[in-house]
C-alpha cells in the first residue's frame, strides 16, 4: 500500500532548504543542502558549509572525476535527476564530495515532512549507506 503525502507537504518540503544531519563528533551539521524542484526532478546544491574554523572554509572537489573536478564544493550540485515514485524520490544520483564518487540515490520524506532519508547506493539500494537530514529552521 503506498501513501501519498499531500501537495502541500511537498511544496512546504521544497520550499526550505534541508541541513544534512550527518553529525560531526560535535553533533552539529555539516552543509546545509537547498533542496530544489525543475521540471520534476528534484535538485540538491551546497548552500553553506560548516566547517572548524582550522579547516579550508572553501574546499574543492579535488577527488571529483567529472566536471566537477577540482570545483568549489560551495554552491556544487550534489543530488539530481530525483522523480516522485510513490512515497519517495528515486532514479537520480547524489555526488560523496568527499570521494568525489557518484551514487544512484533514493530519498524518503518523514516525520512529516521534519525529516529526508536519504540513500546513496551502488546497483541496488541494500547496497548503500544512508543519512537523515532535518529541515533547517
């Protein structure tokens, strides 16, 4: 059975941006992604990093092997090519700046709209890891 959330919850969710809740040892954020939709797909850039203030406040993309490569991860789009299926957000892809290794990806709204899972795999989704980011406030 799947649920739908209403086109409001969807418009509210891409309306704000989303802070990725993968938590430093600190427990704070990391980047703050501003979630986008264009013609269906839903889109994903680095709005602001945070940072320790020792570390490169503007770091590049040096491991990244497309376009990207040795690019400013600030403003860098990570995730892209995401339509509706259902109750989540699939068939795109979400870019590790990292590792500079692009991952099929999958998102699924929660809590409301509050929370995104999401899931950056190779070949199938079982493959993968996941985080959760939370709605910036």
């Amino acid at each position: 059975m799947r649920t739908f959330l209403p086109a409001s919850l969807i418009a509210a969710l891409l309306a704000s941006p989303f802070a990725l809740a993968q938590e430093s040892p600190s427990g704070k954020p990391t980047a703050l992604i501003r979630i986008t939709e264009n013609g269906g797909e839903l889109q994903g850039k680095i709005e602001k990093l945070f940072r320790p203030a020792q570390e490169d406040q503007n770091p590049k993309c040096v491991q990244c092997q497309d376009a990207r490569k040795d690019q400013p991860i600030l403003g860098m789009s990570i995730l892209s090519g995401l339509k509706k299926d259902g109750d989540h957000y699939d068939g795109g892809e979400i870019l590790d700046p990292k590792n500079g290794k692009v991952y099929k990806a999958k998102l699924t709204l929660r809590e409301g709209g509050r929370k995104l899972d999401v899931r950056g795999y190779i070949g199938m989704p079982m493959l993968g890891r996941s985080q959760t980011w939370s709605r910036q406030e």
